[in-house]
C-alpha cells in the first residue's frame, strides 16, 4: 500500500487531456458513500492564481504578506509563498492529516502508485508501457497491450471498488 504515513495515497496519471480530473470527480462521490473523507492534491507546473484580484486577500499578498488565510464557516483557503516546492509527504502532513485517502494529480515523478487515464487520441503509448513499476491499473476505451487490470472509462463503480479493496481492506497490489 502507498501511504504517506498511514494515510493511503494514490496516484491519478495521464498525458494532459486525457481525462485524469473527470476520474476523478467521478471517483469522489462512490468514495465518500463508503464514508471515507478524501483529499485531493493537484500537482501543475502552472502559477498559483488561486487569488480574485481586488477581495481583500488578494490586496493582502500585493500588498506584501507571505501568507494570506481567508476563513469561512465551511472551509479555508490559504495562499503562502514558498521559497521551495515542498514534497507530496509534506503536502498531505500538513494539509491532509485528517484524510481517510489522498488522490493525487500530477506528481509524475512520486513513487506513488498511480492508476492511468489513457486515451489514444492524445498519441504516444500509455505511461504505463514506460515499464515503471508505480502502475497498477490503466482507465481507457482503446485497446491497448499491457499487464494492467483495465477497466472501460464509463466503469467508474469498478475504478472505486478496485481502489477500496487494494488501499483501504488491505489486498493493495
């Protein structure tokens, strides 16, 4: 089982437009019926723009905070500078501590095991051809070869009950 501590984490891996934030927007909710509170880690190259400008946080950070917190009876959002990209195992310790299992996006380079969204319209053979060890599964319509449990895009029940069994009854692969 991949964890960070004793948290479950699982990797959602794809080439960009194949289908990985679908997965898994469609995974949460078949998840959260069997109660667990799942946390969901993106991963992007991109700059953070979490931020509205004008609302008082975003005035905040222009103005010169390192880190601005707004609170809300229902959640909280924090933007902080960071001097270095922190790690996944730090990421979830800090903010997924509370989490029955972590999702992951992104991350390539993670050891984590990961579960591949793949679509040949996208090109090139899936990631997990690449003979990397971390694969456990593969998500696609296509007819692809490899030694991977796959399961049809539309089959999301069965992604779920896979997940459930390997990571959280202890029968991980």
């Amino acid at each position: 089982m991949a964890s960070s501590g004793k948290i479950p984490v699982i990797g959602i891996a794809g080439r960009s437009g194949s289908g990985k934030t679908t997965l898994i927007e469609r995974l949460i909710p078949l998840l959260r019926k069997e109660r667990l509170r799942i946390a969901v880690i993106k991963h992007t190259h991109h700059d953070l723009q979490f931020d509205v400008p004008g609302k008082d946080t975003h005035r905040h950070k222009q103005a010169g905070a390192a880190t601005a917190i707004l609170v809300t009876p229902s959640g909280i959002g924090i933007v902080k500078d960071i001097d270095n990209e922190p790690s996944l195992d730090d990421i979830i310790l800090r903010y997924a501590d509370d989490a029955d299992m972590v999702i992951v996006e992104g991350f390539k380079h993670e050891k984590a095991l990961k579960i591949e969204v793949f679509t040949k319209k996208k090109g090139r053979e899936p990631l997990c051809a690449s003979g990397e060890k971390n694969y456990i599964a593969i998500v696609t319509d296509d007819n692809v070869d490899v030694p991977l449990p796959r399961f049809a895009r539309d089959d999301v029940d069965a992604v779920a009950r896979f997940i459930i069994s390997g990571f959280l009854k202890g029968d991980a692969p």
